[in-house]
C-alpha cells in the first residue's frame, strides 16, 4: 500500500527557485518512489535532524518525514544539497 504525501507550506516557495524540468522531476519521484518505498527510496538524517529522511534527487535533496501508523509522508523542505539544511 503506498503512502500518501503531504508538503509542508514552504515547499511551494522551495519549488520557485528549481527550474521546470527538475521540478518536474522531483515530483515524480517523491509521487512515484517515495510514496511506495519511503525507507528504501531515502536515507535517515542523523544529529539535529534525526527523526528526519533525506532523498535523493541529483543535485537537490527532499527532506521529509514518515508515519506509519497513517501511513503519511510528509515532506519538511526541497533544495538544492549545499543550502537545504541551513
């Protein structure tokens, strides 16, 4: 059964600064990929951000977190890898 996603208020703004092609891109990954494998389509974030996952999608990451129990993956932020977790 794949999960079902919810963005953060932000992402719209993060989607803004990412051309249309890769915007495209990440999303059909997070819908595709993400939604029916969170845990092997992702890696957990350690330290400060421990709890969270982090995606993949070259050169941006997604950050996002996963309930099981609701069987929801809520995505916290989009970005390019150097300034996402600033």
């Amino acid at each position: 059964m794949a999960f079902d996603i919810l963005f953060n208020d932000s992402i719209e703004k993060d989607l803004k600064h990412i051309d249309v092609a890769q915007r495209k891109r990440i999303l059909d990954v997070i819908e595709v990929d993400l939604a029916k494998a969170p845990r092997e389509s992702g890696s957990p974030l350690k330290g400060k951000y421990k709890g969270l996952w982090k995606l993949y999608v070259v050169p941006y990451r997604v950050i996002y977190s996963i309930d099981d129990k609701t069987k929801k993956i809520r995505v916290e932020k989009i970005g390019h890898r150097k300034d996402v977790y600033r």
